[in-house]
C-alpha cells in the first residue's frame, strides 16, 4: 500500500475550482464537490422569510411526479448556473421573493465557497 489518500469524489463531480492562496497554502487549487455547493444553496434557500419550502408545489401527486431536482446546479463558461424550484408562503411579492431568493444564493455560493455564479434563476412553482 502506498498510503495514498483516493479521493472522496470524481473530479467530474466538482463543479467549481478557484485558487486559494494564504500564510503557509502558498498557491493551492481548491475543489468544491457538486453537493456542498447543493448544501449551501439549500440553506441560503431556507433562510429566506416568505420561503415555504424548497421543490415543487401542488398537491402530493404532482409533487411526486418526476421533474428534476428542486436544486440544479450546472457549470458553465461564466461560472455557477443555478437552478432553485421555491413554493412560497401566501401573501408574499413573487417578484420581491425571487429576488431576494436569488441574491440570498449567490451571496452564500460566492462568500462561502469563493465560487463566481453566472446565472440564479428561481422558478416559484407554488404558493402555499
């Protein structure tokens, strides 16, 4: 055995990469996995006020109908497109709750992780 370490994910797993440089790190590449970057737009999501839940709205059938995950993140040329499906809480400003949603993401994703985020698209996909 040669003690080497495998790693914990495939590389084809790591949607984001950015150089990281500090006392001691002189320059090092960091590798962010697809599910911390899921994990910190998840709870960016959840600590928004006028936030029901995160997925699909409607009754419990449609819910579990097949329809793509409630949180999609690609990597493009620009950085991070994020994908985030909200139900909001009755009475909320649709317009004023996407907003805050999608600035809510990339501010975590960006000060968190150092990942640059090209796109937010929030889809309100139910009020309830």
């Amino acid at each position: 055995m040669s003690g080497a370490v495998p790693p914990v994910a495939p590389p084809t797993a790591s949607p984001g990469r950015r150089e990281a440089s500090g006392p001691g790190l002189g320059r090092a590449a960091l590798d962010v996995s697809r599910g911390v970057v899921l994990a910190t737009a998840r709870l960016a999501v959840g600590e928004v006020p006028g936030v029901a839940r995160i997925g699909r709205g409607g009754s419990l059938v449609r819910r579990l109908l097949p329809g793509g995950p409630p949180v999609r993140i690609e990597s493009g040329e620009a950085g991070l497109e994020i994908r985030v499906l909200v139900v909001a809480r009755a009475g909320q400003s649709l317009g004023t709750l996407g907003r805050s949603v999608a600035t809510a993401v990339r501010g975590a994703i960006e000060r968190i992780l150092g990942l640059e985020v090209a796109r937010v698209t929030v889809v309100v996909d139910g009020v309830g």
